[in-house]
C-alpha cells in the first residue's frame, strides 16, 4: 500500500496548510478518502492522474472533509471521464452534491454512484479480489465513520526451483499459485507447500478522523499495520477535545497501544500549534512507533 | 477604486491558475466578485482581511465562480466574524449553500443574508453613500449577471485659501463641502465654487463574466472607466466562442470599443493556450487600451 498525504490540517484552507485528504495506492487501485477544498489542486501538485481514481470515501459532511468534492466531480467530467465513480459518504451527500451540480445545469457524462451510509455499526461498503473496505464508526459531532482498507490474500509465489526439480509442467502453474497440490504423471503427489512460497502478508490501514477517544473502535482496529488516527489537540488543550469531540496526540497514542497496531500516523493538527513535532513527542510518551502526516508526504507499506 | 485579481482561469482549478475571484476596494469597503473554489486561499495569499469583506457579489452558478463559497462561509465563523454578510446571486444560491451547511450541522454565529437574484434586466442591487451597485444581464449558458461598480460623487474639497480670505468661521466647512453657497455676517453670499473644489471623478467598473459576445450591455457600462470582459478564447477557436457561450478576446475588445471604456481587462482565460500575452495582442487589435488579469495582480484607477 502506498499512501499520500493530500492534505491534513484541521479547519480552514490555508496558504501552506491543506484541509483533509489522501490517496490510498492497493494494487493499482487509487483511493480518495476525504476531499476538503482544494484537493483537486493538491492532486496536480502530486501529479496524481485523476482517471485513475474510481471509489471517494467521505467520512463526515464536515467542510474541512467535503468541501473539495463539487469541483473535483464537475472536473473529472471537463477532463472527458467516462468510467464510474463512486462515492462512499454520509446520507444527505447525494442530495447536495446533485443540487451544486443541477445549479449550474451541469451533470455528469459519466456514471456518478453515490453509496450512502447511515449505519452505526461497522460494515463492508467495498470489496474485490485486492481489498476489502469497512467503515469505523467514530464518535464525533455529527455522523461520521472512519475507513479499514484490507488488502486480500494474494497469490502464492512459485518456487522456480522446486518446480524445476519435481519436473512440473508449466500449465500447472496457476493451480500451485493458487495454492493447490500437483499431481504428477507418475501418480506422486507434491504438496504445495513444497512448490511454492506464502504471498506476502496482507497489509491492513485504518483511517480514523475526526472522533474524540473512544475504546469502541480497538476491536475494529485491532492488530493493523497503519492507523492514521486524529490528533487536533495537544494534552495542554485537554479540555477542548471531549468538547469538540476531537482527540489528543496523547490519545490517539493509547488507541494505537490498546490496538495493538503496526505504526501510527498523526494528523488533523489544529493550526494553533508552532511545530507539529511536538505532536510526535507527545505521542512517544505512550507508543513507540509514530509518525507525523503532512501535507504532501508519503507512506509506503 | 482598487481591483485585486485573486483568479482569473476558465474551468478547474490548478496548481498556478485560479478560477475566478476578485476584490474590489472603494473607498475601504471591500466587495467580493465571485468564490471559485481556492478563494479563502487566495485572500489569504494577498493578505486581505477577511473581516472587511460583507458583500459578495456572484455571476452565476457554474463551479469555477462559486465553488469556494461554502468554505469561505464556513471560515467566517470559525474566525469568529460578528457582522453582517450579504451574498448576492442567482436564485437557488441560498438553497445550496444553506444545505451544506446543515450538513454539517454548522450554522452561522453572524448574520448571512442572501439576495437572489433573477431578473432579466439591470437593477439597483446595492447602494450606499459610496458606492451603487447594478447588475449587468449577460448571455452565457445559464442565468448569469455581471456587476457594474459606481462611486457616488463625493464631497466638495475645501480651498482652504479661500475660506481664510473670505473668513469663513469653521461651522460652515461640513456646508462649503455638501456644495452650499455661505452668507456671511455682513449679508454677503458666497458661491460655493469660490471656497471649494470640485471633488474627484466618481470612478466606475464593470465586471462581465461570463458571456457571449452580447451589444445588449453597451448601453449599460458605457463609457465606464474599467471593463473587466471574460477572453477565454482567441479567434483561432472562434467557433468554440457561441457553441459555450464565451468570448474572444476580440470580442471583448469590440464591446470595449462600441462601449467607449476607458481601459479594458480581459481575464477568464481557458487553459489551452500557452501565454496570455496573445489575448493582449489579438484585443488591442482593436481596442488601444488592453490590460491583462492574473492572480495576484493588482489595478489602481
């Protein structure tokens, strides 16, 4: 998976500071999660080709985490796009995502699909052979869901030299990757595991913003590689979070922890701090595996 | 009068085009000319106060003129602003805006107040000591106005050698500038024009964006100072002009010419073309008096 950092600072659009939003990369598959304004912009900047992006995840109708999603639309359809798109978010974001677009009498020439979700416990909104996507239902002001990205087990590798020595023919291949046993001319039969390697393991990477600290999600989260978790807050503005229903840099460390996860990436900073290391440092105190989201930046896994 | 282009490129916004935004400034109350998406940016970028700003003034519906709204409404009240805001535009405006900001569960701590708009022909939309404000009918694909901007004639300017020959106590001054004769103790009547200059020109500017090549406007920005007139084509993409409903750039000099402006700035340029500098050479053509929008320029007349 290789995921960039659109943008992911709270509130406003700011000359240097990007309201939510990144790209997922599984297999080839490009995946938008949230779209504040200016992410079509931040796109070009990353020289992301916008044709290659086919499912948007909205997690709440927040401006800072929608307001991009009008014009990103009206310019997939200026660019001649004519493959689906597909849109995951809050119910009520087809009413006015449609209405902006009535407005200027200007509808799509390609298929526009609006997946709307109102469920409070988590499910499968997304799934072929490369990945499954679940929402995580968060705790914020208004309904908002964060997103789980599994990726599904792939192939197995074959052994060139196993088969080479047991003399497998070639049109075996397929079965053996796809993990079964070859039986040979002589009747012996060669177990799998001896003709091929496991495929690489499975990486997991759940986005988590916005929500204040809720223990509710530990078990959705449990054990992935990669938790991008909110962190608007630092502990020296401890009471603006349960207020706001925004969480501490301290916090999402102690979700990361219980979770048992991979690594943690912050974000969602609030624009009153001077550096966001001390994000970083805050977090360390509690798990040991952090890294800071900015603007621009990329995560491989 | 100041003009400040914060945008002025046709369709999507990129990483060094800005679709359209503009503000205006006359005599310190500053007015907003359409929100392409990026404008909070923009105003940002050229350090104008947000605060300042209480009225915006939209052409019509299309995303590259109002797709910036929402946002810049929403960081309004997140900075806190108390004052009044009035947006003027086609019908159906309040209706969008007001969706998404419900949405989001986020309304405004300040008074906004819409003026929708949709009569076909030119009417007063604002007025005050400064400034009168009308609309401008334009021919483009939907309901679309542009904006035509004229100071009210000023006071009177003391001739403060005069005042002091004729001893003129200093409880008529606010009478001498209102453009009133004075009777002094001794009966005598002195013209007005003897103590007092004749204040500056009343400037005027008409923003027309976008539109066809239309001599229905001529009548109405006649002989006005400045012309703000959309280019977004050159004539070598002349059948393009009517089939969208958009100019060339010799078009717009046309109506420049028939209309007898004083000086002419084309903007809403579509991307295609490598320099701008052609617009400039095709209109003046035509028309001697050609300047060039682009964002972040600023225009003092």
């Amino acid at each position: 998976m290789k995921l960039t950092i659109l943008g992911c600072y709270a509130a406003t659009p700011r000359s240097l500071n990007n309201p939510t939003s990144q790209v997922l990369e599984i297999k080839s598959n490009l995946f938008l999660i949230d779209c504040g304004e200016g992410t079509q912009v931040q796109l070009r900047k990353q020289k992301i080709k916008f044709s290659r992006i086919s499912h948007i995840f909205i997690s709440h109708l927040h401006g800072d985490h929608f307001f991009g999603l009008p014009g990103l639309i009206s310019t997939f359809r200026l660019l001649g796009r004519k493959t689906e798109l597909h849109v995951y978010g809050p119910k009520g974001i087809k009413e006015a995502i449609t209405l902006f677009l009535k407005l200027g009498d200007s509808w799509t020439n390609y298929p526009l699909l609006f997946h709307e979700l109102d469920s409070m416990e988590s499910e499968v909104i997304f799934q072929d052979d490369n990945v499954r996507v679940s929402t995580i239902p968060l705790e914020h002001r208004i309904y908002t869901n964060g997103f789980l990205f599994e990726e599904q087990i792939g192939e197995r590798k074959l052994d060139v030299a196993a088969v080479a020595k047991y003399g497998v023919d070639k049109c075996y291949f397929q079965n053996i990757k796809s993990g079964k046993d070859v039986v040979l001319d002589n009747g012996q039969n060669i177990d799998n595991r001896l003709l091929s390697f496991d495929p690489p393991p499975p990486q997991s990477y759940a986005f988590c913003s916005d929500t204040q600290y809720t223990e509710q999600i530990i078990p959705l989260i449990s054990e992935v590689d990669v938790l991008y978790h909110e962190a608007t807050f630092l502990e020296s503005e401890r009471a603006l979070a349960p207020k706001t229903k925004h969480s501490t840099a301290k916090e999402a460390a102690t979700i990361a922890k219980k979770a048992k996860v991979g690594k943690l990436i912050l974000g969602h900073y609030s624009t009153r701090y001077g550096s966001i290391d001390l994000f970083k440092e805050e977090a360390e105190t509690i798990f040991p595996n952090v890294e800071l989201a900015d603007d621009g930046k990329g995560f491989e896994f």
